[in-house]
C-alpha cells in the first residue's frame, strides 16, 4: 500500500496546534486536506469527524454544543457544512483556551461563509494547503533530501522564521539574493516581534523562538 506524501505543511500546523486553541485548514478540494488530516501520525491521538457523513452532519447541525462536548481534542473535516458549528467552537473556546482544542478544515472560502470571521476572530489561526509542489513530488522516490524537517527540529524552526519574515518585512529581505542574517535581525528588531493580521500568533512562546 501506498504511503501518502508527507506535506511541507504539517511543522507548522503542529506547532500552530501547540500554541492556539483553534486551527483551520483551508484550501481547495482534492489538495489532501483529509489525507493529511487522516493520515499524519502526530494528528492520531485526535478524535476525527468529517461532515461529508450524513449522520455526523445531523448531529452537529441538530446539537452543536454537543457534538464539540468532550476533552479529547477534535478534528473537523468539511467543517464549511455546518457554519452554526462556530458559534458553537467560540463558546468553548472561550470557557476553555487550552491549546489544540479544534482543528477544522474547509475549502479554500471557508474564512470568507457569514459569520465565521467574527466568530473566530481572536482565537483562530488560518493555514492554507496548496497543491503538491515540486519537493512533495519529488519525495515519492524515498529522496532523504527532500525529507520536510520533524516537527521538534531545529529546520521547521527556520522555516517559521522565513514565512515570518515574508508575512512582515517582505520588501526588505527580497532586495537580497539570499537569506541575510544581518537583514533579517535588523529586519525582525525594527519592530521586535509583530503580531500577524489575525492577532494570534505573537504569544510569548513564538516571540521567545523568533
């Protein structure tokens, strides 16, 4: 049997996942969203639902609260089918913000349905799954090269700092022909360690790593 492709993604939405209470998978269908969701061993220990199942779309739509009730952290697959369930997610988050609480998945306009912006506002944090590149391709030959970096190393680390600094200070490092060091503190020390757009990302751990 097949192995799926490890996805270049999959450091940064777990430490996403260590850090926020909610995250949510965006991008467009058949990219492997539920793969990766299904499929990726740190992600196991997670009780999954997808609402593409008649019954457990029933049961989120007929019971919200209940069907998020539980301490086991849940995953939500084709989350968009079911936009009530936010408010729902908001309500527990905020009685309980503990970390990797929900990681919901949806199609590429999932952060654009009525509601769910406001909803998540403050308490979500948005990744995007692209289709395969060229590496991800590449990694169905068993190349060691074109291994993405374990979540705990010290590479996915560099990789936060480099989508860091494209999210923030883009004009400044893009001048350059390589990764500058110098640039890139003098870059990150302009205005120490800035929070994104969705305001969630700038905790005092991350800020610590940067």
């Amino acid at each position: 049997m097949t192995q799926p492709v490890a996805r270049d993604l999959i450091p940064a939405l777990l430490a996403a996942l260590a850090d926020l209470p909610v995250v949510v998978l965006t991008g467009m269908r058949q990219t492997g969203k539920s793969t990766l969701l299904t499929s990726t061993k740190d992600l196991s220990g997670r009780r999954y639902a997808t609402l593409d199942d008649f019954a457990q779309l029933e049961a989120a739509r007929a019971d919200p609260e209940g069907f998020l009730a539980g301490d086991e952290p849940l995953t939500i697959d084709e989350v968009q089918r079911a936009p009530e369930l936010l408010v729902a997610v908001k309500r527990a988050v905020d009685q309980d913000r503990r970390p990797g609480r929900f990681l919901l998945s949806g199609s590429a306009n999932l952060s654009l349905l009525k509601g769910v912006s406001e909803s998540l506002a403050g308490r979500a944090v948005y990744l995007t799954l692209r289709p395969f590149s060229l590496r991800e391709v590449r990694r169905r030959t068993d190349d060691p090269a074109s291994s993405p970096p374990s979540s705990r190393s010290r590479g996915s680390l560099v990789e936060l700092r480099r989508h860091f600094v494209r999210r923030t200070c883009w004009q400044e490092v893009s001048r350059r022909s390589r990764w500058d060091r110098s640039a890139i503190a003098r870059c990150g020390s302009a205005g120490s360690y800035r929070r994104t757009s969705s305001g969630t990302c700038g905790t005092l751990r991350r800020s610590r790593t940067w």
